[in-house]
C-alpha cells in the first residue's frame, strides 16, 4: 500500500504535465485553424501580395498554371502558412505558459516582452527574406537564362520556392528569444556561446546549404544573418544571464 502511494506520488505529476501539455498543443492548433480558415477567405489578397516580388525585377518573368488544382492547393498552402504567422503570439505564449511555472516569480513578468520579441523577430526574419533576398535571388537565378529562352515558370514552384525561404528566415531569426529563454531557465551562458563559436560558425553553413535552395548566394544570405545573429546571442546571454551574488 505504500508503494503504491509513491508511486503515484510520482506518476501523478509528469503525468498532469503531459496533460497539460496536450491542452497547450490543442489550444495552439485551434488558434492556427481559425486563422487558416480566416485567411483562406482572403487568399485571393495574399496571392496578390506575394506577386509583388516579380513586378520590380530586373529580368522578367511569366508564372503558369501546369494543372487544374494548382491555384486550390496554393491557396490551401498560404492559408495554412499564414494562419500559423498570425496565431504566433498564441502559440508563444502556450509555450511561455507551459514553462512558466518552473520559473522564479520575478522571471515571469518577462511574459509580454518575450512574447512581443519573438513575434517580431519572425516578422523581421520574413520581412527581410520577402523583401531583400527572395528578389536577389530571382534576379540572380533569371540572369543566367540565355536571351532566346522565355522565362516561364510553374506558379506551385514559385510559390514553394517563396514560402520556403520565407519560414526558414523567419525561424532563424528566433534565435536570439531563445537564447533569451535558455538563459533565463540557466541553461546557457555567454561563457559556452563563446567556447563553442568556431563550431556554431560550421554547423551555420551547413544549416545554410540544408535550408536553402542548392545555390552558393542563397546559401551565404542565411549564413550571414546567422553568423550576426550568434553574436547577438551571445549579448542577450551576457545581459540576461544571472549575477553572481556578491558576498
């Protein structure tokens, strides 16, 4: 009888913890639905927006539809993307809730800061990559076309060659919100940013090659953003990592 009191004593909280988590996913994937529905009812404007890029290109370019369902997918596809952009601040906060309370009280008013920082590091990863790398690349990759060849191209491939860079900018730009959470939860320091640099600086161009579309240009403007962004780190680690108590 009294092992099994012990036993339950320990299984009852990882398992309200696992609960709990279950709750924060399915809250999260509820928010993404209603902004994916949201913004399939105004696809067609996203379409428009992400068009943008070839209107102010050096080299012109012709999108086709190759297949019936194209446009239906595509507008499944950015519906999805944008309704997980647009539910981000409900997601972060689900993961800021999540792991909350093994945090000290006076750490958890950090809540809105962390929250803002992160959905705005997304947003300014995206808006960089939408903006200044998805055109040099396109202006790039259309220059080497000879002169006698159209410069045709399937819409689901410009549209999956547009979206994937723009997630994989996005998402590489939280780094510094989650330095900023490992350091608060002491599980990083500036000392082990500093010591592992010169391997950040390999695996940093190796993610570069794996995430971007096989091209050395593409690959070296998501390495240098990641090489600043390690440094940024490191101050954010330096900043908010805990004191030593002086005696």
């Amino acid at each position: 009888m009294i092992k099994k009191t012990k036993i339950e004593e320990v299984e009852m909280p990882f398992l309200d913890h696992l609960e709990e988590l279950r709750w924060r996913i399915i809250k999260s994937l509820i928010a993404v639905v209603i902004f994916a529905i949201i913004s399939f009812i105004f696809s067609d404007y996203i379409l428009d927006f992400l068009l943008l890029t070839t209107k102010n290109l050096e080299h012109h370019i012709e999108l086709q539809v190759l297949k019936v369902q194209t446009v239906f997918i595509i507008k499944l596809e950015l519906a999805l993307i944008a309704g997980i952009i647009f539910s981000l601040p409900v997601i972060f906060y689900q993961i800021w809730a999540f792991i909350a309370p093994g945090l000290l009280e006076s750490e958890r008013k950090y809540v809105v800061p962390v929250i803002t920082f992160a959905t705005i590091s997304f947003i300014i990863g995206a808006s960089f990559a939408f903006f200044v790398i998805i055109p040099f690349a396109l202006d790039f990759f259309l220059s080497l076309v000879p002169e006698n060849v159209k410069n045709n191209i399937a819409l689901d491939f410009y549209f999956g060659f547009v979206a994937r860079i723009v997630l994989v900018f996005g998402i590489v730009f939280e780094l510094p919100v989650v330095s900023l959470l490992l350091t608060k939860l002491g599980l990083l320091t500036p000392q082990i940013l500093r010591k592992y640099r010169r391997y950040a600086i390999v695996i940093i161009f190796v993610l570069g090659a794996i995430l971007t579309p096989p091209d050395p240009t593409t690959q070296l403007f998501l390495a240098i953003p990641l090489l600043v962004l390690y440094e940024i780190t490191i101050w954010i680690s330096y900043f908010f990592a805990k004191k030593p108590e002086k005696e």
